[in-house]
C-alpha cells in the first residue's frame, strides 16, 4: 500500500514572513518611515508582549471610525 502524503494544512505556495527588522530595512531602502506615534505603539505592544491578533486589534481601535 503507497504511503500517504501528511499535509499541514498550509497552500502549497511558499508563505513568506517578514520580521520586524528585515521589514525596517526594506522600507529605508523604499523610502518609507513610520511616524512617531506609529513607533511608540509598536514599542508598547512589543513591551507588553502582545501577540499579532492583539497588535493588529489596538491598531484597528487607532484607526477606526467613530
């Protein structure tokens, strides 16, 4: 009997996730900044040791629309 493939549930196209300091790099080369307030809040979350689910919550509660 052929042994089954195991799948981990993940597309079979390549996921690819960039980290905080390779994305840094890339927006300088782009031209890009965060303001102030942007970097202050990424500073907190990260010294509170939010997850990404919380972070992604405290900048859609930044940003929302009353």
């Amino acid at each position: 009997m052929p042994k089954q493939k195991r799948t981990t549930g993940k597309s079979s196209k390549s996921d690819f996730i960039v980290g905080r300091a390779n994305f840094t790099k890339i927006s300088a080369v782009e031209g890009v900044r965060l303001k102030p307030a942007m970097e202050k809040r990424a500073a907190e979350a990260a010294s509170r040791g939010l997850s990404a689910e919380e972070y992604r919550k405290v900048i859609l509660r930044t940003y929302r629309k009353a």
